[in-house]
C-alpha cells in the first residue's frame, strides 16, 4: 500500500480528472471573489494545491498565486508542468503541511478546493487548516472551499466506481471502492488502479483515500472558531442553488473577522 498521493498515483493524477473543467471553477471562484469581497482580491494562497490545476487558471486570470501542497509527488507534477510553460504568469509552488505551514506573509484571498478540507479527519486537523489560512488573510479577506455535503453522503450512499483512460496507446483502469464511517462523518475509499501499454500491464498500484463529509452547523461552528464568519454554502458547481439531499458537493465562502 502507497502512501497517500503518492508517485504513481500523482503521475496518473492529470488524467483521470482530464474531465474536471478547473477552468470553469475558476472563473467560478473569481466570480465568488467579485461578489464577496469588501476589496479587490489580487493575491491567493492556495492550500493544498496538488499538480496546480486550480493555481495555473488562477494565475491565467490576473491573480498572484501561491501554493502549499503536502504530497511531494504531487508538487513535482506541478513544477513539472510550470518549468514546461511559456505563461507570462506562473504562481509558486512552496512544499508544506497546510495545518502548520507558516509563509510569513497575508493574501487577500486563500482557497482549499478539490475537498482538500475533507482530507483532514479529526476537528483538530480541521481547525489546524481553517487557522493556517485565516493566519494569512489580512481581516476581511476570503476563503473559499469545496467539501462533501453530509446529509447527500448519508442519503444516497457511495457505490464502486470505475474509471478508464484511454489515449489508444496506453491505458489507466482505476476502480473505487467506499465504505462510510457515520458515526466519524468519514468515507474510506480504497483506490485500485492498473497501468497498460497496449496489453501489457506496466504498473498496478493501491491507495486509501479517507475523506470527510460535513454538515452547516457543523461547519459554522469550525470556521467561527478559526476566525471567520460563514459567508454563503451553495452547491458546487451551481452556487446559486441551495444544497440539498443531491447535493454532493458545495462550495463555502467565509470572511475573516
């Protein structure tokens, strides 16, 4: 068993969510900053910014951008992709554990997306994170976050999925198993995935994945604790709506007190 994000996982990383529109969500998210704000956003700390599909957009749409990421595979996908770029605009990339990193700096707006707060089990863990980024938002300042919405977690249930890339010469095979753990508001999904070069297998790796649902209150109650007011809970990607039992997903937005 791998660790979390690890190489193998985090070289197949970019094609298995080749789907995933990051461009749309960060249009989305600075439409979130125009509306939300009391001042212009013009620097974004992005916590837990894995290869950088948020940060690159963010820093394509003016932003100054900077990303902590935990998982070192990860973040050399990132630098990867960055030293391979002709953009004028590049956010950096700073290796870090988003519930003690420091920078010693303060952003106008600070965003944890793709469940990064899911990925923090205990309260402690996820207090640590919501107070890693209010420690780097001047007062007022943003934070913007998907997690799993636990009354649609509990409603309909994970099942197994399967997911196949395919670009005609290779092949990624990944199949997702859950369980839930109610009672510690967790979802344990055991990832299987398989690497083929035309029938050959070239890589077979296994990872677990634990992540964190949450409920309103229960997320009003963590963001006040850290220093910030909760702001708007709207389903993601469709903020607009209000989150309810087929809601997977929605996106908060808090402001720093």
């Amino acid at each position: 068993m791998s660790q979390t994000f690890g190489p193998a996982y985090a070289q197949a990383y970019d094609p298995l969510y080749q789907d995933k529109d990051y461009g749309a969500e960060c249009d989305l998210i600075g439409r979130v900053f125009r509306q939300y704000a009391s001042s212009p956003i013009r620097s974004v700390l992005d916590l837990g910014s894995g290869t950088g599909n948020h940060a690159f957009p963010l820093s394509r749409l003016g932003f100054h951008v900077v990303g902590v990421e935990r998982s070192e595979a990860m973040l050399s996908v990132a630098h990867a992709k960055q030293n391979g770029s002709l953009e004028q605009a590049n956010p950096a990339f700073r290796h870090g554990d988003i519930r003690t990193v420091r920078l010693g700096r303060q952003f106008d707006a600070a965003v944890m997306m793709f469940a990064v707060l899911g990925y923090q089990l205990e309260n402690s863990d996820v207090l640590s994170a919501l107070k890693t980024a209010r420690a780097h938002l001047h007062p007022g300042g943003l934070l913007v976050f998907d997690v799993w919405y636990g009354p649609a977690v509990i409603h309909q249930r994970p099942s197994q999925r399967v997911k196949e890339i395919s670009d005609g010469r290779s092949k990624i095979l990944r199949v997702a198993t859950s369980e839930l753990d109610v009672s510690r508001h967790l979802c344990r999904v055991a990832f299987h995935m398989w690497s083929f070069s035309g029938q050959t297998t070239v890589r077979e790796t296994e990872e677990t994945h634990v992540m964190r649902f949450f409920f309103p209150m229960e997320l009003r109650l963590f963001v006040e604790y850290a220093g910030f007011e909760l702001t708007r809970l709207g389903v993601f990607p469709d903020f607009d709506q209000d989150p309810a039992l087929d809601t997977w997903n929605i996106l908060g937005v808090c402001r720093a007190t």
